[in-house]
C-alpha cells in the first residue's frame, strides 16, 4: 500500500506540473505577440509556480519521506525539459532552457518544504508524572 501511495503521489505531482505549463499557452496567448522576452518570463514565473504545486502534492501524498518524491517528480521535470529541448531545436534562447531545467527541481523542493512546514506535528507520549517533572 506504502508503494502504491508513493507512485500515486510522484505521479499526481508530475501530471500537475505538466496539465499547467501545457495550459500556460492558452493563458499566455496574447503576451507572446507582444514580446517574446515577456513570454519567456512569464513562462518561467509559471513553470516555478507549477513545479512547487506539483512538489506540494507529491510530498502531501508521500506523508513521509517527502524530499525524495518531490526529488523524483523533479527528476522527471528534468527529463521533460530535455525532451522539449531535443523537440524544438534551438528556436529559443539556450539560457531559457537551462533554467527552465534548473528552476523545476528546485522549485519542486520547495513545495516539498512548505509541505513539511504545514504538516501537523505529531507529539510524543510524554509522561507527566511527578517523578518525571522533577528531573
């Protein structure tokens, strides 16, 4: 059950990660007859925001162990970004790639640390006799 919940959760926050950036486009629609230095920005902004929801979610489901399935899902990010890399050619800028592959990860550990953040504690079973205050 442990695995299935871990497969569930690096594969949920990778299909977050990708369902927005494909709808980035749709959004973005009109920035990019604008400018395509804006767009690229804009792209970015949202990549970063997709890639900590996704990690957000991977983490949540995990409940524990939340760093190496947000690793997971950004390992996948990776691949991505190369695999889009290989497909468009080079009608971009090359540092646009780079960073989108860099920012992903990282921005995927994020999510993962706001998760630990938010995650309610769980307190230990401490014994309140008076033998034990008095130490």
């Amino acid at each position: 059950m442990k695995v299935l919940r871990s497969a569930a959760g690096i594969v949920l926050g990778f299909l977050t990660f990708a369902g927005m950036v494909q709808m980035l486009p749709k959004f973005a629609a009109g920035l990019a007859s604008e400018s395509e230095s804006t767009y690229l920005f804009v792209n970015l902004a949202w990549t970063v925001v997709a890639a900590i929801l996704a990690g957000y979610i991977a983490a949540r489901l995990a409940d524990r162990h939340e760093f190496p399935h947000a690793a997971a899902v950004g390992l996948l990010i990776v691949g991505l970004a190369v695999a889009s890399m290989r497909a468009e050619g080079a009608p971009r800028p090359g540092w646009y790639h780079i960073t989108l592959a860099g920012c992903g990860p990282i921005s995927v550990m994020i999510g993962a640390a706001i998760r630990l953040l938010t995650k309610p504690r769980q307190t230990a079973n401490v014994k309140t006799s008076g033998d034990a205050i008095r130490r």
